[in-house]
C-alpha cells in the first residue's frame, strides 16, 4: 500500500499527462498561428497582386492614351507620311538585327553583341559602331509604329510604295566649289542665329521666340511632322557680302536634303513684297531653284496660317525634288 505521501508510480503518470497536455496545447495554438500566418500572408500577397494588376493597367491605359494622343495631336500629308513609312521599312530591311548578351568572363560581366554568327565586344569599334545601329532601329521601329497607326487612322487603302531616294542639291556660298545641301550642311548651321533685330516675347515654343504667332504656327507645325529645322540660322550665299537669315531650313532626312522656307506675313506693305523680290534674287543666284531648293508662304494680319497650305508646299516641293532634281543617289547606311 501507498504511504500517505502519496504512490511514487501515481504521481510520475499525473507529470507525464500533465506535461502531454501542456504540449498538445503548444501544439494546438502553434498549428492555428500557423493558419493564421498562412491566411494572413495569403491575404497580403494576394492584395500586393491586386495592387500591381491595378497599376500596370493604369500604366497600360497612360500608354495607351498617350499613344492615342501622340496620333491624334499630329498630322502629316499623305504623299509624305507615306514615304515617311517607306523610309522606315527601307531602313528597317538594311539595318542589322542586333542582340545582347552577357557572360561572365574573368570574374567580370561582360557585354556582347551578337549579329547572326558574329560577336563582337562592345568596347571595340565595331561592336559601338553596332550598337549606335540598334539603337537606331529601335527608334525606326517606334517611328515606323506611329506612321502606320497614323495611316491607319486617316487613311483607309493601302500603303503606296515608294523607294526613298537622297536628293542632291547644291548652293553656291562664295567659292567656286559648290556645297551639297545635305545633312551635313544642315548640321553646320547654327539655330536662331540673327541678333540683328529684337524679337517679341509674345510667341515662344521649344525654348526660342518668334517673330509673329505665324511663324510659331510654323515651328509647331515641322515639329508635330518630326521635322527638324533651324531657325533663323546664319547663311552664307554667292554675290553677298553679309551673311543672310532664312526664317526656316527645314531637312528631310528622307531625301536626305534641307531647304530655305521664307514667310511673309504683312504681304499688304509695299516694303515687304520688295524683300520678297530681293530675297528670291538672292536665293537663284546662288543657284537655287524656287519650290525645289527654296519655297515661300505668306499670311496676312488678319488671318491665321492654314496649315493646309503649308502641307502642299511640302508635298510639291519634296516630290518635285525626287522626280525633276538633277542629282539622285541611294542611301547609305
């Protein structure tokens, strides 16, 4: 029989049952925090995907109208937003599919350029030769995207063929060795050279002021066309002594080739159509030829531009330039 302390046996099972409880309640609430950890960080990551669904649908939608209101903002004349495309694809079809690759070699990660089965390093001339080209065609192919929606947007039949074709003109600027006007030439010039006169304030765009709301409607307008263009740039030209300063040279890099735009805005004063006498002399003694070469607008006080007119000028004297020029020659990349 037990002593009044108690059976040794009786009170070692009441330990092991109590410690069994107390483990099974460890047990117990370590399995529903487990539950709770999981339902929690179920409820964390799905909300983290909501959140990251939700924006890249507004990012995609941002894109989308964004690209909806790049096409919408612009306009380009058909003739050429059709050689603009033809342009795009010729250089598309001649520029060289580049890729990238990495790989560690020395314990350093190097970059590679792969053209078919050529590699070439970035760091030689060749391989930084390539990747200005990539970079290059990937500026084609969002350029190319743009016309085409663009087309597809105003225009309902087929793209016209065109063969993009350099157009060389040339002009003489005091020396018997006539200057190609091409994108070298355009290059050369400097923008809004002509401190001889003090401009308004009244008519800024893109960092330069204008002379009058007419020819900021012009620089708006080679701007939404992607045209660059120079203005007021300092240009030399035979048979003159001072320089003189062209309101425009606008450059068609798909003729390869820039022209002098000149615009008259008070064409009812007398002095004004003298200066346009005077300034087409200077351009054709040089050797210059109206509407192929150098083309002129006007517009009156009391009335805006009518971008229209504008447009044919640019379609007859760049279409002008590819069928009637005296020079022709195909690009080089």
């Amino acid at each position: 029989m037990c002593s009044r302390g108690g059976c040794p046996a009786s009170s070692s099972y009441d330990d092991e049952v109590y410690i069994f409880e107390g483990f099974s309640k460890v047990v117990f609430y370590l399995f529903y925090l487990y539950r709770f950890l999981c339902a929690f960080l179920r409820f964390v990551f799905t909300g983290f995907v909501g959140i990251c669904r939700f924006c890249l649908q507004k990012t995609d939608k941002a894109r989308t109208y964004n690209r909806g209101m790049e096409i919408i903002d612009k306009y380009i004349p058909r003739e050429y937003l059709a050689l603009k495309i033809n342009y795009c694809r010729w250089l598309l079809e001649h520029l060289p599919k580049v890729k990238i690759r990495e790989r560690m070699l020395d314990g350093t990660l190097k970059k590679r350029l792969i053209v078919g089965n050529q590699r070439y390093s970035l760091d030689s001339q060749s391989g930084k030769d390539l990747y200005l080209k990539m970079e290059l065609r990937e500026a084609v192919e969002r350029e190319l995207a743009l016309y085409e929606a663009m087309w597809n947007l105003y225009f309902r039949d087929s793209i016209p063929e065109m063969e993009p074709m350099k157009t060389i003109r040339t002009l003489y600027t005091g020396s018997d060795t006539p200057v190609i006007m091409n994108k070298d030439y355009f290059d050369s010039l400097k923008n809004d050279a002509n401190k001889n006169y003090p401009k308004p304030v009244f008519y800024p765009f893109n960092g330069i002021y204008y002379r009058s709301e007419a020819e900021r409607s012009i620089a708006v307008l080679y701007t939404d066309m992607d045209i660059p263009f120079k203005y007021e740039p300092e240009v030399k030209l035979s048979g003159l002594r001072k320089p003189i300063y062209p309101d425009f040279v606008p450059y068609f890099k798909e003729i390869d080739s820039c022209k002098f735009h000149e615009h008259f805005g008070i064409m009812s004063s007398s002095d004004y159509i003298r200066d346009s006498k005077i300034k087409f002399g200077n351009y054709t003694n040089a050797g210059l030829l109206q509407d192929l070469d150098f083309y002129f607008t006007y517009s009156s006080n009391d009335a805006m531009l009518d971008t229209r007119y504008l447009n044919a000028k640019i379609n007859s004297m760049i279409f002008g330039a590819m069928t009637c020029c005296v020079g022709k020659s195909a690009f080089i990349i």
